[in-house]
C-alpha cells in the first residue's frame, strides 16, 4: 500500500505545543511542508512568532496561540482557538517540556519536582483531555507526545525527569486504548540526545558532558530535529493506521545497548 503523506495531509489541521524552537519547530515546520495548516503554541511568544513567520514565508499556513501547557484555562483556550480558526483538529503533537534538573535523586528540590511534572505530566494531560473531545466530535484523529528515552530507561541525576516520562508512556499507552475503536490514535516519540539550542549551550558549557553525550549513541552521532519531525509526521499518517500505544525511540540505538 502506497500512502501519498502530503495528499492525505493537505487540507487538515495540526495543534504543535513547545513550537517556538527545536523539536517542535522542526515538527510545525515540516506538518506545514505537507499541507496542512498549522497551530504553533508555546509560551514563548517571539519564538513561536518566528516558527509562524518561517512557515507562511516557505507558503505553508500557520498562526500562533500562547499558551503555558500547565493551566487548564490556557489548553483550553488553545483548543478552542485552534477550532474556531480552522474548523477542526485532526494531528495533535504535545511537545511543550522542561528539564531543569541536576542532581542527584535525593538531591532534588520540591521545587523542581513541581515545575517538571508541572509542565511534562500536568501539561501532557491537559493537551489530550481538551484534544480527545474534539477528536471525538469529528469522528477521530492522532495524537503524538514527546516522551524520551528517559521514559525508557535510568537517566541519572535526572531521576525526576525520567519519572515524568515514564508518566507521559502511561497516559499514552492509557489514552491509545481508551480511544481506539473511537479512531484516535495516540503514540509518543522517545528522543535521545538532539541538537537543539538546548544541548548546544550544554556543551559550551561542559565540553567534557558535551562529549559524552556524542559518543553515548551506537550511530556515533547525536539526532537532528528534523528526525524527530520525520518519526510524528509518520506516527500521524495513515501509514501507521495500525500503530497505536507504540513509545517510539529515536535514538540512534541507544536503548539497544
């Protein structure tokens, strides 16, 4: 079966959160490559502004809706934003998620607890309570949240982290099963180390960490957002009509070791 991605895209709506850079900009970026138009949400307002104005220059359709993923209010908004502006929400990729932590598990402050699940588990669950009814209403849709390999596995000193993703795995697998006969599909895309604007400052500042963290992945190097991209775009489509529940890693055979 030959599955024309951009023809079964055109026309159609996708909802991006943490779309102001990296991984989720890569993402709206190349949804909006395939035709469909595109709803860029983070709260970082100049940042997902730039995300919009990069794709209406390649000719793609887009507008931006700020929203901090940890308030119901906000998500809320955001849905209803994104139906009254389009008319519909067909793919959803809950990206929008922090990592501030540093320390050792027992080192950790209440604080940091709060804000990482705050955003990674807090905010993962609003998006699908207020993205799944509508998804109903219209008879089905995809939903893809970033999990990472952290969710597969020990990360150190960021055990928090790590118990967050392992949370979004469960909400998803959850939600796959929940919802299945009513024609959503709900996966999550596990990503290893990624050259984003994030682990570029990490290793200016820690060569030595920055180091590591090349030479950890079998494939010898670290992954590039538009790989992340590639693994949702194919998650929402119709070729993997029969994929639901799946923690996906893209991770250059890191959890293979």
């Amino acid at each position: 079966m030959k599955i024309n991605m951009k023809k079964q895209f055109s026309g159609h709506v996708a909802l991006v959160t943490g779309a102001g850079n990296g991984i989720g900009r890569a993402t709206a970026l190349a949804f909006a490559a395939s035709g469909l138009k595109v709803v860029v949400s983070d709260i970082d307002t100049p940042g997902g502004e730039e995300t919009v104005t990069q794709i209406k220059a390649a000719g793609g359709e887009a507008s931006f809706v700020r929203c901090n993923v940890s308030r119901d209010e906000e998500v809320k908004a955001l849905v209803a934003a994104t139906v009254a502006t389009y008319g519909r929400l067909d793919y959803a990729f809950n990206n929008a998620g922090i990592d501030i932590e540093k320390n050792r598990l027992a080192d950790g402050s209440e604080a940091e607890f709060d804000a990482i699940m705050d955003v990674n588990v807090k905010g993962v669950w609003l998006c699908m309570k207020h993205q799944i009814p509508v998804m109903l209403a219209q008879g089905g849709g995809a939903i893809v949240n970033t999990a990472s390999v952290a969710g597969l596995i020990a990360a150190p000193k960021m055990g928090i982290y790590s118990a967050s993703k392992h949370a979004v795995i469960g909400m998803t697998k959850t939600a796959a099963v929940e919802y299945g006969k009513k024609h959503i599909r709900v996966n999550a895309v596990c990503p290893a180390v990624i050259d984003t604007d994030m682990f570029r400052r990490a290793h200016a500042a820690d060569q030595k960490k920055g180091a590591f963290a090349l030479a950890m992945h079998p494939v010898g190097r670290i992954g590039k957002v538009e790989e992340i991209a590639a693994a949702v775009l194919y998650l929402c489509s119709d070729a993997a009509g029969f994929t639901t529940g799946v923690a996906l890693p893209v991770d250059g055979g890191l959890t293979a070791i």
